[in-house]
C-alpha cells in the first residue's frame, strides 16, 4: 500500500526532528495512505464518519485487518489542507513524552501551525501539563476545528496517562478539536460520558464488516467475477474481514476456478495463517520466501540490510515487486520498506518453523548492519533481541554514546534496554554500561567496583588499539564518580585523562556526541562547586553552557546555570544570581523538560533572593518547586540547601525553634559525598547561628562558630554578628577589620558586613559612624530591595531610623517594613495563651533593649533609668510574659507580636 504525504517530503520539518527518545521523527507514520485502487468505498460507512466530524469524538473499532485504516483515509481525501492531521501510532508512544511529541509534528506536517510557546516534550516517559494546557487552549480559539485522526491507537492501549492527557486536552479544547481513534481495542477513555452526552460516533466491527454486495464489489474490483451466492457464502465464512476477503481474492485470482476456491474458503485465525502462507508466501519464488521470512524480524527494511540478511543482492527488485504486487510490503520513503505488521507476526512463527535457531543471528546481522549505517538506536535492539550484550555494549561505547545513559532524551529507555543484560556478559564494554547505570542510579560503590573492573581489562594503551572510545568512557564515568563523591581533586584529574583520551578520536566523532563532554563539564564543576573552587566552577560550568546547543544537551545546559546562579548568590551578587536561575527555568522550558527532572537549583537559588527581600510567598513558591525535583533526594547541594533556606522562612517567621529542629534534622541525614564541602558548613553554621540568635541566645551562636570556623566572607561577618549580640563588640570589629578586599564580594555580603559594623559602632558610643554605614547598607540593598539583613539587625537599627528621619524618607521601599506589624499578622499559627498583661510604655522600651542583648546597665543608662529601676522593670515583664529568663521573654513578646 502506497503512502500519499499531505505536507511531508524531503524539506518536511518532521524529517530533521527528534522525539524525546532521540530518534528522528519518522515521517511516514505522519502520511495518510494512499487507497488503492481495489478498495470499495461503503457509504454508509462515509456517512458515519461524516456525522462524527461533528461531535468531539469518533471511534473506528475492529480487529486487525477490518479496513479501519482505509476506510478512514479515503474519507479524510475530502479535507482541505491543514484541517486534518494524522498519526499512526506506535508502541513506543506508551510514553507520554514520545507521544505527544509526535502529535505536535502531525500537525505541522499537515500544515497546522503552531504557536512557538506550546513547546514540545523532552523526556520519553512525561510530558509538562502546562504544554497539554496550552494546546487545549490554543485549540479552542480556533475559528474551524482540526480533526486529528491516531491510527493504531491500541499499540498504546495500556498506557493510562496517555489516555488521561488525551481527555484532558479533548475536554479543554472545546469546539477546536474533532478526534478519530482507528483501534482493536477500546481506549481508556471515558466513552460513556460521551455517549450518554450524545458526543460519540461510534463504528464497531459489526459495522466494519463487508456485506455480501461489498464483498462481490471488492472482488469485481480484482477482476474476478463473483456471483451473488458466492459473495454471501464467502462474506459468511469470513465473517466480512475485510483483510482474509483481500487476501482470498489475492490467492483467488491465480485459481483455475476463482469462484469455486473462493466458495471453498474456511474463515478462523489458523485457516487465515494457514492461507496467507500456503497460497500468498508460496505463490512468490523460492528466493522472495526467504527474504520475506529473514526480513519479518525488522520493523523497517532497506534492500541493503535485507540483502545482509539473505547473504544475496537481489532484496530491491524483489521488494520493488512485492510493493507492486500489493503483498503487504509498503514504501515508507528513501528506499525503506515495512512489512504489514499482521504478515510479518505470521511470517516470524513460521521462520522458527522453518529455521528453528536462525532468528538470534539474524538479529545480530541486523544489529551490525544497522551500527554500520549510524543508525545505532535501531541496532541496539536487535542486538539485545539476539542475547549478544558484548555487541550491544560494545556499540554503545565504540559510537561515545554512553553518555546517552546518563543524561538527554534517549537515557530511559536506553536504561531499560540495559536493564535486560545477562550477568555472565563480559568485557570493559558490558562494565562500563553496568557503571554508567549503577552511576545514573546513585550507587557510587557498586558503579566504581564495574568501572574499575572495566578499566583493568582495557588494553595497555596503544593509540592503535581501538580503545580510546573505552578510555574516553571510563574517563568520564570518573568524573560523574568523583562528583556524587564530593572529590574535585579526582574530577580534576579524570577530566584530564578525558583531554587525554579525546586526542586520539577524531574530532567529527567527538561533534556527534556533544552530550558526553556537555555532561563530563557539568559533573566536573559540580565538584569544584562542592570543594568551594568557585573560579573553577564558574570557568568549567560556562565551558559547558558554549557546548553544542541541541536538545540532547538541554539538560546539561539547564544545571549549568542553576549552578552558576548559586555561585552568583553565594558571592552576594542577587541580580546575576536570579538572571542565571531564570535562564536555566527557561532551559527547561523550552526543551520540554517535566518539572520532576529539573534539579530544582533554579528555584532554590530564586527563592533565596525572595527571603532577602522578605518576599515570603514567593520564596515559599519556589522552594515547594524545589522540593518537588528529583535532585531534591539525591543531590546533597540541592539538598542542604533547601533545609538551609526551610530554616530561613522559619526564622522569617518567628520561629526559630523549629528553624533549628529543621537544621538538626538536616544534619543527622548523612550526606552523598565523603568529603566535607567548607562553603556548605559554612551555610549550615550561619543558619544555626541566625536561629539561635532570633530565640534570644546570642552565645550559642558564638559556640556555633568556636566549633565550626569560618571560611567565607559572609561566614565571618555572622560570626561578628553573634559576637556583637554577645556584647564582645571588640572582637567583632576585629573579624570585620581581617575580612579580604572585596573582589568577588557583591551587595549581598556587603549589607550584612555594613550593618553588623554599624550595630558594633553604635554599641561602643559612636553613633555618627552607625549612622554613615546603615546608610552605606541602604544604598547598597536599595537596587537590589535587600529587606531581611535590615529586619534581622535588631530594634537597635529600627531605633536609629526612627530618630534619623532623614534615612527613612530617602528609603521608603524599607521603612514600611520595619515598622511594627499588628499582633495578628506575626502571631504563629498555633494559638498562645493566656493572653498576657499588656506592658507599660516603660516596660516595652525595656523590652525593645533587652532583644537588642543590652545589658541591664546599658539599659538603665539607655533609658537614664536607675538599675534596680530596670531589674523591677524587667521582673514585671518576665511574670507577664510568663517567661523566667531574658531569651524566653524576648521569644514570648516576638510570638505575641510585641516585638
């Protein structure tokens, strides 16, 4: 059967595409077939399909054979060009993200052009839900409807969520979307609402079924006379099946009697097998048998890769004359061939029949065939189907694919093929699959035990000993090893090796995998980022930004710049820390990739900008996102940092406590990597030491950093915040005084460094030198709207503002904010009683001091107030705040909202 494209050919986008799988589109499952021209056309068939064109849904249901296909494309002949796509489905499309993939490319491919912004699926196995709801709606704006016919729908009868994105988008896209399902099955859908409705046009086997003046017209159209006895005896014993009545009549035309053969016929499946082989595969020569048999293992033919499976060089006349002799063999465009699927289902029973033992070896030759000609997906299976993993692995490495195992769109289903490979496969290949998917799955031991086993058995190293593909691999396995390891020294070091390896490979092989060093320089900066070598990372993480642009290293590219956000944010630069995450959010959107696959750095990073500016909803937004990637469980970046920030809100909040229950929990989870990251202790220290310092208890966040130094900029001006809320205002200065020039420094370390300075100064007597670097920290967080450093300094600097008011009218984006909120607004969600006595003026101006760490002398002198003045003061807020000691008044008042 002929294929008639409606928007395909050699310029045909579809043709340079890729699905999330990797493969090139396959623009023949994209064509209507041509009806030729033997088929009858059954108006009352017609006329049912019309009626569906318009109700949302039509399903053309029969068993394999019926002529759902025909019947469906010679009705679609009247549409004009782009109101009609079509796709034959197939049983990869189980996976969500390769089906609607394939969707959006039938309806280019017939001329139905699509918004930019409906993107497209990156992994196999999910598609985005905001893709489908931008379809939907794109769909429902349509001034006419299009129809999308999917053929074959039931190779995908048991994937639920393609059913349940497909309701999705048919119910949402309203008046714009008419829907035909060519299936033997029913799908998952809710047919019954649909027919209850009065939505449903459905055609059922019953109505597929030729009657006997249909039967004698097909018949009449293969110039076989048939009287109308014998169209009824032969629609009965057929049961009106419409392929047994072809391929009867086929058979029947090279009878000496075609009536009598035809009246002879006996319907059943094993009759029909029988039939097909005894009267369509042996009317053919011995030669055309054979190649028929061979080539039934392949879901597509070439006359080169069938001539390798014959051994002969005759397979294109042969399927030249097959094509014309309408005995199942279909061009599918660029000298490629496919066999009817149910012909080639009976053809490979009977090839074991025939040749019990062969079709392993075929495979295999298939496999080589195929790898030769670059078309590797396509081999891997047939060398998995023949048992040779050595082959499969040994392709797989030899073409630098391995990185196809660890990241892109073909790695889970390359994952799942290897997932089948038999233990007692061996060899450096059959190791390194084995580590790469050990290493993909996090299981460092057992992915370095296979590495190593792999790399022991490589050849010496002779540039001319065909390894260097292997060496490569191993190379870059011992990157990703000694990045889940936290060891920058070994990354640095295997990265080398790579160098090394590259050298000896030509560069147009290394071109074709632009995965493997995109993701070779991710990992390896990934480990520089873990070891604090910020320079390095930065220079290594930008190196694979500038790799080859491409869908398969849409990934690669996306952590790239989540990570280099977190290098921004962590050197106190916000504005390029946000550029950077929201470009690695649109990386991941424009590539399709599904929200559990990001690595959640992004919006991490995002939601750490919006707690300085104590943009709390929006940070609690991003963070939930974080949380719900994947990298959130296995990537021990992502993972501290999101208790890191959890802990922050918390303190944002008012309550520090269960910050600090967060971060002890943090830190009894141990993490991936074996080596201690400093910029990551620092993080945790200074979260520890915040949340101790908003609970009132300024010298365990002095403890916090005699057990746990600082190494960063931003460390060390905690560590003299906390020893200014001590009272040791001296010692502070002398951290502040020993912090470097700030080179890499930007306005995020600055503004704490300003401020903790300026609190010190003032709590030695100079407030004229406060005043000048609060208004320093003001100037530097202005551009930025860096709130929190200035609602976590204390009500010293609320105090300071108050009486400067100067520094408030110039920084009203501030002032607001640091103005006492109602007690509501700030209480915690659980509800604190008895409520207590309210406070006198005199009492809160005491109280306000005592959350500043003033001593009861400083507070006395503050307030020109008598110490035994003060102690009562403090005795009577103690018992009506029900609190027995300074940092559980000062916690109680911030509950209540007093503070």
């Amino acid at each position: 059967m002929k294929a008639r494209s409606v928007g395909g050919g050699r310029g045909d986008p579809a043709l340079k595409a890729v699905t999330p799988d990797g493969d090139p589109v396959l623009a023949a499952r994209l064509t209507v077939p041509t009806v030729p021209g033997t088929f009858v056309r059954r108006d009352r068939l017609v006329e049912q399909l019309t009626e569906g064109a318009h109700s949302p849904l039509t399903l053309v249901n029969g068993p394999a054979g019926a002529g759902k296909t025909l019947l469906v494309a010679d009705w679609g002949r009247a549409y004009e060009p782009g109101a009609l796509a079509w796709l034959t489905v197939a049983p990869q499309d189980s996976a969500p993200g390769v089906f609607w993939s394939y969707v959006l490319h039938a309806f280019r491919h017939h001329g139905i052009a699509l918004p930019e912004d409906i993107g497209s699926p990156a992994r196999p196995g999910e598609v985005d839900h905001s893709l489908l709801a931008r379809l939907a709606a794109w769909l429902n704006g349509r001034d006419s409807p299009v129809t999308l016919v999917l053929d074959e729908f039931d190779r995908v009868a048991g994937a639920a969520a393609v059913a349940e994105e497909l309701q999705f988008v048919l119910r949402h896209a309203g008046e714009g979307l008419r829907l035909v399902i060519i299936s033997r099955t029913e799908p998952l859908l809710p047919l019954y609402r649909y027919r209850a409705a009065g939505e449903l046009v459905d055609i059922r086997a019953d109505d597929l079924a030729f009657r006997a003046e249909e039967t004698a017209a097909l018949v009449d159209r293969h110039g076989l006379p048939l009287s109308a006895e014998a169209a009824r005896m032969l629609t009965e014993r057929t049961e009106g099946w419409a392929a047994g009545l072809r391929l009867c009549t086929l058979a029947a035309q090279r009878a000496d009697d075609p009536e009598s053969f035809l009246k002879d016929f006996e319907a059943g499946h094993s009759t029909v097998a029988d039939f097909l082989l005894g009267e369509v595969l042996r009317a053919h020569p011995e030669e055309t048998q054979d190649l028929l048999l061979r080539i039934s293992i392949l879901e597509e033919t070439h006359p080169d890769l069938a001539n390798a499976l014959t051994g002969r060089d005759d397979a294109e006349p042969i399927l030249e004359e097959l094509q014309r002799a309408n005995a199942f063999v279909e061009p599918i465009g660029h000298s490629w061939y496919r066999l009817h699927p149910l012909f080639a289902e009976i053809l490979r029973v009977h090839l074991r029949v025939r040749h019990p033992g062969l079709e392993p070896e075929l495979h295999r030759t298939a496999a080589e065939w195929l790898s030769r000609a670059g078309l590797l997906d396509a081999a891997l299976p047939h060398a998995a189907d023949a048992g040779d993993w050595e082959l499969a692995a040994g392709e797989l490495v030899d073409h630098l694919a391995i990185g196809r195992l660890l990241t892109g769109l073909a790695a889970e289903r390359l994952d799942g093929l290897f997932a089948r490979m038999a233990p007692e496969a061996s060899g450096p290949a059959p190791d390194l699959v084995r580590a790469a998917r050990e290493l993909a799955h996090h299981d460092v031991d057992r992915g370095v035990t296979y590495l190593r086993r792999a790399e022991e058995n490589l050849p010496g190293g002779d540039p001319g000993d065909g390894a260097a593909a292997a060496r490569l691999s191993c190379a870059v396995l011992r990157v990703l090893a000694a990045r889940v390891a936290g060891s920058a020294d070994l990354a640095e070091t295997a990265a080398r090796d790579a160098a090394e390896a590259e050298r000896a490979l030509p560069a147009d092989q290394l071109e074709r995998r632009p995965e493997l060093t995109a993701r070779m320089l991710t990992d390896l900066g990934s480990a520089q980022l873990w070891a604090g070598r910020f320079d390095a990372a930065r220079s290594t993480l930008s190196a694979a930004l500038d790799a080859a642009q491409g869908r398969s290293t849409a990934f690669a590219r996306h952590e790239a710049l989540g990570r280099l956000a977190l290098i921004d944010f962590l050197h106190g630069r916000p504005g390029r820390a946000e550029a950077h995450a929201r470009g690695a959010i649109a990386e991941a959107e424009q590539s399709g990739l599904p929200m559990s696959d990001r690595t959640g750095m992004a919006q991490l990073v995002l939601a750490a900008v919006a707690i300085d500016r104590d943009d709390l909803a929006a940070a609690q937004g991003h963070l939930d996102q974080a949380a719900a990637a994947s990298a959130a469980s296995r990537d021990p970046v992502v993972a501290v940092e999101l208790a890191i920030l959890r802990s922050r809100m918390l303190v944002a909040r008012g309550d520090p406590r269960a910050a600090l229950l967060a971060l002890d929990d943090m830190a009894k989870q141990p993490l991936a990597s074996a080596e201690p990251s400093p910029w990551v202790s620092d993080r945790i220290a200074m979260a520890t030491a915040t949340a101790h310092l908003a609970d009132g208890d300024p010298k365990a966040a002095v403890k916090v950093f005699e057990e746990q130094p600082s190494h960063s900029p931003e460390s060390l001006a905690a560590e003299a915040r906390a020893r200014v809320a001590a009272g040791d205002c001296e010692r502070a200065l002398g951290i502040l005084d020993e912090l470097p020039e700030p080179r890499d420094r930007g306005p995020g370390i600055d503004v704490w460094v300003l401020l903790t300075r300026a609190q010190a100064v003032d709590a030695l007597g100079d407030p004229a030198a406060a005043e000048s670097l609060v208004l320093r920290a003001l100037t530097a967080a202005r551009p930025h709207h860096l709130r929190r450093p200035f609602l976590e300094a204390g009500p010293w600097l609320r105090r300071l503002m108050l009486q400067r008011p100067s520094l408030a009218r110039e920084h009203a984006w501030l002032t607001g904010t640091l103005s006492p909120q109602p007690a509501a607004s700030r209480q915690r969600e659980e509800s604190v009683s008895p409520h207590p006595e309210p406070l006198s003026a005199r009492e809160r101006d005491v109280l306000e001091r005592l959350a500043q760490l003033m001593s009861t002398e400083e507070i006395a002198a503050d307030l020109h107030l008598s110490v035994n003045t003060v102690k009562t003061h403090l005795k009577s807020i103690y018992r009506k705040l029900a609190a027995t000691r300074r940092g559980e008044a000062v916690r109680r008042a911030r509950e209540l909202g007093l503070l």
